[in-house]
C-alpha cells in the first residue's frame, strides 16, 4: 500500500466537528474580534471600564492596566450591536440593550441571559438603563419603560 493512500484513510478516520459540537465550547475557548471603534456607552465596576461598541462590548482592566478579550456573540451576547450598557451593582451583574432584546452577563459564571420584547414588554431598542437605589433597573424605550427587579428577578408589569 502507498503511503498516499495510508495518508488518506488516517485522514477519512478523523473525527468531523458538527454543529452538535460547538455547544462544547467553553469561555475562552473561542474569542471573536470586530470593529470595536465606535463606542455607544461606557459603564465601570470596581474592576473593568464596559464598552458597548457596534462589535460587541470591549472591557478594560483597572487592576492589571490592560484590555481583556471581549464579550461578543461567541460568547452568547445576542447581538454585536450593542447600544447601552449599565452595571448592576447588588449582584455585580452586566446588563446591555441590543436589537435582539436586554442581556445579562454574570462575570462569575461568565454566563449570558438574553430578555426579549413579550407579554406586555417592550425591550426593543432600549436607548437608556437606569439603575435605582431600591435594586430596579429601569429599560427606557420608545413605546415606555419596563422595570426589572434584582431581588425578585423578574419584570414588573405598570407603572414604575
């Protein structure tokens, strides 16, 4: 037998990666770099500076004095596209508006969760979040506000 031909079999045994296993990526595994120069809105922790930016959400390190690889839909963001972010501060959790709704990022378990327009809420095109004292956030668009709260974890429905 040719050493081609072996070539070619050892080739043809390889495992094929499918879309079933890209669910196995982890943080970190996969990092995406876009057009991160136009910055939307800008929020800090105790530990990063936050960009929304029209590529994803750039994060700069105050302690280490460096950039740090950015939050984009490789890592679950909904959308690239991002138009305001805002830092929760009882749970220490991200909160950003994109077309594809309001996502939540819980830098400890570097996990996303992504609310969408429904059932009375109205979470397309969010142009402002607003942080209150009383632990609400507060997601301002055109057709109104919608109101979360961080201890209940849910949205009230009304007034706020």
């Amino acid at each position: 037998m040719s050493t081609r031909l072996v070539l070619w079999i050892l080739i043809l045994a390889l495992p094929v990666p499918t879309a079933r296993g890209a669910s196995r990526y982890r943080p970190g595994d996969w990092v995406s770099f876009s057009l991160f120069r136009y910055v939307n809105s800008i929020t800090t922790d105790h530990r990063h500076v936050y960009f929304a930016t029209t590529g994803g959400i750039t994060r700069y390190s105050l302690f280490e004095d460096a950039w740090e690889t950015p939050l984009t839909t490789s890592d679950g963001l909904v959308d690239n596209r991002v138009n305001v972010v805002a830092m929760e501060p009882t749970f220490n959790d991200l909160w950003c508006a994109t077309s594809g709704g309001v996502s939540r990022y819980n830098p400890a378990t570097q996990s996303w969760t992504t609310y969408r327009s429904g059932s009375g809420l109205f979470l397309d095109g969010v142009h402002s979040i607003g942080v209150t004292s009383d632990a609400r956030l507060l997601f301002e668009t055109a057709a109104g506000t919608a109101v979360f709260d961080v201890h209940r974890q849910f949205f009230i429905h009304g007034e706020c």
